[in-house]
C-alpha cells in the first residue's frame, strides 16, 4: 500500500494512493497514519477495505507528511562512502547518528525555506524508514519486521549552522521546512530490496544527485538494529539513512540554495517531490 496524509497544514486527514491513481480518503476508517495503524495488525486490517468505495479526494489537495506522531527523527551521516569522499570526512566505524528537530518535518511538496543568515542551505535526497512496532535490543535479522515502510526524505542542510558553529549538527538540520516526507508510505511488502533503490535530485531541471541505496555503508537492517541497541524506537519514528554524493556541499566550487529554485527528487518506486525554494 501507498499511505498518506492530505489537507491543510496541522488538519491532514489519512488517506492512501489507490491502483488507479486517485487518493482515497481514509477518515472514519483510521484516526491517523500512524500508531497502532503502523503495525502488521493494522496494515493487514487496511489491506482489507474496498479501496474503490472510499471518497476520492481532489488531486489538487495539499499531501503532509506521510505519518503522523513521529517522536523522534533520527539521521544516519556519511552513510554512503562516495559522499563521504565529496565531504572530505572518512567512512565512519559505526553508523553516525545525530538527530533532527520534528518541528522540521512538512509534506512533499511544501517549500524549502532557507532560514535567517543562511548563506549554505544544501540538498539531500534520501531514504527514510518508518518504524511500525517498538524495536529494542533488536537483531539484524528481525529489524526489518518492525518497519512499517519507506519514504523519500529531503535532509535539507545549512552547513555553515552545521559545521561552522560550536557544537553538534543538529542545528543546521532542524530548521522550519528542512524536512520534506513523502509523498507516501509505501509499505515493506511493497519494496522488494530496500538496498536496490535508484534516487536522484534536480535542482532547477539539473540533476545533481543519481545514486542507488546499493552503495550505503550500513544498511536499512543493520541501522534499526544499531540504533535499538541505544534508544528504543516506537511507531512513527524516522530513520533517515545518508545521501549519495551530488550535494552542493560537495561541488567544486560550493553551489548552494538561493530564493526562486525549484529542487525535485525521487526514489524508485517511493515517489517523488518538488519544492520551491523560498526565503524567511
């Protein structure tokens, strides 16, 4: 299944992307995409709804994030070694984790906003894990069991907040708008190997990023087992998991976001976004 939330900011209903194409409204069915929802039990229970008998809802409508309640948003650095090239930074021993603001998270196509006295807000497409049923001290081999599913993220970036400033990284990453999800949950079943996934960004019709989750460092499994070793994780939670290479960070010279570009990205088979950039 294809998940999703749609309406406006702070009032988005649950709904799901049907065989046809047309987004299903899923109100009076489920409260949210998210919580118990998440799990196998309440997928499997969606799974049995006449999805050509649910209201249609308008094309046109705003998609929000594609899941509701997420307590923690958790990033995965230099999780692809080519992108740790272009950084300059060695390939870690062990998963970096640092964490993002969930006051950053918007929809899909919602716009970039590049904060105040930034002059260094980058890109970066990537794959985000939805966790569906509490992980702790989880083995490798049954991490997968306890994802609800997959969705393009944007780890949008101020570097100079990020790495030119005293401290950790978490203040060039939580910014208003730094974090695009969606435009759906599509659910495990649905993706075959989340290690064999293609995924680009454009930035005003340029591609910049073409990458393929075949080359991150530490997989999707191995992450939700890492990361329940120290934190447990519960339902919504986000687990965004490292960029290819291609980000402005990168480019020789530096090429950073300025007011009026457009950034598109995607994940075969996840869907894809469009962002218009704009200032605060």
């Amino acid at each position: 299944m294809k998940l999703l939330r749609h309406g406006p900011i702070g009032a988005e209903r649950p709904g799901l992307l049907a065989a046809d194409g047309t987004i299903r409204d899923l109100t009076g069915i489920v409260p949210d995409i998210g919580g118990a929802v998440l799990s196998d039990a309440g997928l499997s229970a969606l799974r049995g709804f006449d999805t050509a008998a649910l209201p249609v809802v308008d094309a046109a409508t705003r998609l929000g994030p594609c899941v509701a309640g997420t307590g923690k948003f958790i990033c995965i650095g230099l999780n692809y070694a080519d992108h740790a090239a272009e950084s300059g930074m060695a390939v870690p021993p062990e998963p970096v984790i640092f964490m993002k603001a969930t006051s950053a998270i918007c929809g899909p196509n919602d716009p970039i906003i590049i904060p105040r006295g930034s002059e260094k807000t980058d890109w970066e497409v990537e794959l985000a894990v939805i966790i569906g049923t509490k992980a702790k001290y989880v083995s490798k081999e049954d991490a997968l069991n306890h994802v609800a599913g997959f969705a393009v993220a944007n780890d949008v970036s101020e570097r100079a907040f990020q790495t030119e400033r005293a401290g950790q990284w978490t203040k060039g990453k939580s910014c208003d708008n730094f974090g695009q999800l969606g435009p759906w949950l599509v659910t495990r079943d649905e993706v075959a190997d989340p290690q064999d996934l293609s995924m680009w960004l454009t930035v005003n019709g340029v591609k910049v990023q073409n990458g393929s989750t075949k080359t991150m460092v530490y997989g999707v499994a191995h992450v939700v087992s890492y990361l329940s070793q120290f934190m447990t994780l519960h339902p919504g939670d986000v687990i965004s998991t490292g960029t290819p290479p291609g980000v402005g960070m990168g480019m020789k010279p530096p090429r950073y976001l300025k007011a009026g570009d457009v950034v598109e990205l995607g994940i075969s088979g996840l869907g894809q976004q469009r962002q218009d950039v704009i200032a605060d």
